[in-house]
C-alpha cells in the first residue's frame, strides 16, 4: 500500500530539485531538506522592464521598498497550475500585457517547482500554495496599506481554487475580502471528481466580492458547475473549436482571457436563458443584451451563466501557446 505514495514523492523530488515533499517519509539527514513553502516564488514586474523580475519576499520589507510596487494602484495576482510556472508562454503574455498598461501593479505566484509532479502530489501541494499567498497579502496589507478591495487574483486551473482558498482564509482572519477572483477552467480532477474532496478548497462565488469563471473544458479537465458571481461557457464549455485535446480546451480560457485585454468587446455574452428562449421561439425582433466576457465582466451585470460564441478573430491579440509538454521541460 505504501509504495505508491512513495514513488510519487520521489517522482516530485526528482523534479523538484531536491526539495523536500510535504510527506515527512524520509529524515531530513538522507538529502537537503527544504520545506514546500519555500518553494512558493511572488515576481512583480513593471513597465519600465518587462522582462524584469522583482522578488518580493514575505516578511522581507526591504525587497518590497526597493521593488517598483505602487500602493497607490490596483494590484493583479496571476496564478498558474499543474505543470506550470512563471515563464510559461501564457504566463509571460499575460503580465506582459497587463504591466504595459500601467493600470496594476502586476504579480505572478511561481510555485513551479512544486507544480512538476504527479497531479495528484501537486494538488496536495496547493494548500501550502494557498497559505502562502494568503501571508504574502496580508504583508502587502500590513506594509504597504494595500486595500482588499483592489486585489483581483487571476488563477488557471489549480490556480483558481488556490486563489479561493487563499481569500477565504484572509476573509476568516480579517473579515475582509478580496475585490475580484478570476477563474480560468477552473480544475475538476481530485477537486469535483472522482468526487468532492472539501468545499472550503473549491472556488466558489462568497470567495471575493466579484468572481467570474470561463469555462472550456467542463466535465473534463474543468468543473462545469458555475464558480461565480458570473459563469461563461465559450461554445458551451466543454469543448473549444480546433481543439483535438482537453489540454488545448483548457488552456483556451487563458487564451480568451489574454485576448479580451487588448479588445475588451471582443466577446459577446448572453444571459443562457434568455438565449436559449431566443433559439426556441426565435424572437428575432427583440435584441439580445450582450454583456462582456473576459477584463470587462463587472458586478453591474446580471449574476448567472452566460453562452458566449467565440469570435474567430480572437487568435490575432494571443501569441502565446502554452502545451503541457512545453512546460514538462
Ligand atoms: C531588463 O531586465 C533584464 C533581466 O533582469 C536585464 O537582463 C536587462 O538588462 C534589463 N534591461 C534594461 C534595459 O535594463
Ligand atoms: C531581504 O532581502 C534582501 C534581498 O534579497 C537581502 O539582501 C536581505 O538580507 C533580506 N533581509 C532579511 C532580513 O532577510
């Protein structure tokens, strides 16, 4: 019985560089021991050079003065999953897009080297990734006056029902909560199936004063159940045109993502009753109200599921391709 989880754990270790897993199975004497959360990286970077990362260390007040971190702005928190870390494709598109604008001040969560496991060790890593982002907000709160208010965490994957379990933590400790959470195909294995491992860790919509989820993989890779304030479901969620695998599927949500920053308007969203009443009686006269799917969607907005088709044009503001085997190297 014990062999299975001893093969993970050197499986992780093996990718982890040395770093210890948080199973206790070996004493700390057989090889470097280190635990998990120091496995946990945060990176700002700022316009005046993208390709600039600024470490900044929890409870280290100096890598946070000298970082270029303006209280004074919204700050965006990007989280990835399984298999990835900071410089995945999809990754550097997205900070780089955000950061050039000017309006946050952009963060990456890298746990990458916890996230090169067997999936199921790195789920269990999660709750490490979890409790250390919490402490890093509440640094940020208690050093640089940070309001909650201003916080949005975009997480994929994994990294959705991270950013969750991190918020509601800080809202159990402060009774305060974060402005928004983003949930990119928001992961189903070992979180919605083979069944519901613990509520508290799944994202859901009391997590942050807004939550929005986009779902391209449901039933699959990602949970299909809504996450959110507002859920949209791409070509109904499951499945994404031009996608062969799940992977491809799952990743498109960050595609979308990326592309609605340079074209805010680019997707339309419809209310899916309100659509599937307009295909059955097809009342052509009466308008659909189309609501934005993607950096726009906003708490003015109806709360409930949306069907959106995507444009094709999509492709022409996301130049990253992120594959699971890209980021296994
Ligand atoms: C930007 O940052 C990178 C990485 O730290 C560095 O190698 C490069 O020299 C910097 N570029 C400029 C123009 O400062
Ligand atoms: C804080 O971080 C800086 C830069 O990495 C390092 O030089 C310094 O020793 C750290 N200070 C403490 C108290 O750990």
């Amino acid at each position: 019985m014990w062999v299975v989880p001893v093969v993970l754990v050197l499986f992780c270790d093996f990718f982890a560089n040395g770093s210890a897993s948080i199973f206790p199975l070996f004493p700390e004497t057989l090889y470097h021991y280190s635990p998990p959360e120091n496995d946990v990286y945060f990176y700002m970077y700022h316009r005046s050079n993208l390709s600039h990362a600024h470490p900044i260390i929890i409870g280290n007040r100096s890598t946070l003065d000298y970082s270029p971190f303006d209280p004074e702005i919204a700050t965006v928190i990007i989280i990835h999953g399984w298999t990835h870390g900071k410089d995945v494709p999809w990754i550097k598109e997205m900070r780089e897009v955000m950061a050039q604008s000017g309006y946050w001040n952009v963060i990456v969560l890298d746990w990458g080297a916890l996230s090169h496991c067997m999936y199921i060790e790195a789920r269990v890593h999660t709750l490490v990734v979890a409790k250390q982002l919490r402490r890093f907000l509440l640094f940020l709160v208690d050093n640089a006056d940070v309001n909650l208010d201003t916080v949005h965490m975009i997480g994929h994957s994994m990294g959705a029902h991270i950013s969750g379990d991190a918020s509601r933590q800080i809202w159990k400790r402060t009774g305060r909560k974060i402005g928004r959470i983003t949930g990119l195909d928001p992961a189903a294995p070992l979180y919605e199936w083979p069944h519901v491992e613990s509520l508290d860790e799944l994202l859901d919509r009391t997590d942050a004063n807004f939550v929005d989820g986009i779902h391209t993989n449901g039933r699959h890779l990602g949970v299909m159940t809504p996450v959110g304030h507002v859920d949209f479901y791409p070509n109904g969620g499951e499945a994404q045109p031009g996608c062969p695998l799940w992977v491809c599927s799952h990743i498109r949500a960050v595609e979308y993502w990326i592309a609605s920053l340079s074209k805010p308007d680019l997707f339309k969203a419809y209310p899916y009753d309100a659509y599937n009443r307009h295909l059955e009686e097809r009342i052509g006269e009466q308008p659909l109200t189309a609501y934005p799917m993607g950096i726009d969607a906003n708490p003015n907005m109806p709360f409930g599921v949306y069907y959106v088709d995507t444009a094709f044009e999509y492709q022409k503001y996301v130049h990253s391709v992120t594959s699971l085997i890209d980021s296994l190297v």
